[in-house]
C-alpha cells in the first residue's frame, strides 16, 4: 500500500519525449487506459479537480496502453490539460500492485506513496481525498 513511488520509464503521451514525475508539489495518479470505461467516465473529474487545485496538487495521467491514438481521442474527448504519461516498460501497475483499473494513486511530495484507491472516482471524492490526505483546505 505504501513505499517508495516507482521510477518507470515515461513518455508523455502528446510529445512522445522521455518525462519524469513532477516532483514540485503531491502527485495524484490516475492510472488508466482507453479500454477501461469507467476510466474515461472519471477523465472530467480529475481536469476539474486540475483546475481548482493544480497548483497545489499535481494531476497526472498515466496508461500502459499501446493504443496511443486511442488514448490521445480519449483524453481530448474528455478535455484534459494534465500531463498523460505512458509506462513504456508496462511496470507500474505491477510495481504498484494495482490489480485493476481505473486506480489512483496518493504521492507526496518527497514522493512517497501515502495510498491508493480502486475503482472510479467523482469529483467530491477526488477532492475530498485530497483535501484530507494533503491537508489542503478547500
């Protein structure tokens, strides 16, 4: 559940250049993929809870999916800014014991994983995840 977050190998999904976890701030990962339904439901959530509290809070997509050109409509279709990353190794889920998805995943910012959570999140519940994990008012 918690420990150390992993260092896959990243690229970001627009440019297709080698990318890192943005280490300013606690991270948020939403772990998905363009199959995965739910997944693309919860997409509007995470981009208002980036808008309202991206400066404090890091957003951050991240898929193993090949379909890149999927994943690229799917993220357009649902609006979203944050940065979307692909795990070119296939090894976070694993490396994190995600056994499904969608999976979100709570970083702080000396990152180190305070938890995770299964399943397919509303924007109160994002929220209010963070607010109590990060401690930031609303």
């Amino acid at each position: 559940e918690t420990g150390e977050l992993p260092r896959p190998t990243l690229t970001d999904l627009t440019t297709g250049k080698k990318a890192d976890w943005p280490a300013d701030r606690p991270l948020v990962i939403n772990v998905w993929a363009t199959w995965c339904t739910p997944c693309r439901k919860e997409m509007p959530a995470f981009q208002a809870v980036h808008e309202q509290l991206g400066d404090r809070v890091a957003i951050v997509g991240v898929s193993d999916d090949p379909n890149l050109d999927g994943s690229r409509k799917a993220a357009k279709t649902a609006g979203v800014t944050y940065p979307l990353l692909v795990d070119v190794d296939t090894r976070l889920m694993v490396d994190l014991g995600i056994a499904g998805l969608p999976a979100t995943v709570f970083v702080d910012k000396d990152g180190n994983v305070l938890g995770k959570r299964l399943g397919a999140m509303t924007e109160d519940q994002l929220r209010n995840e963070i607010e109590k994990r990060y401690d930031i008012a609303p």
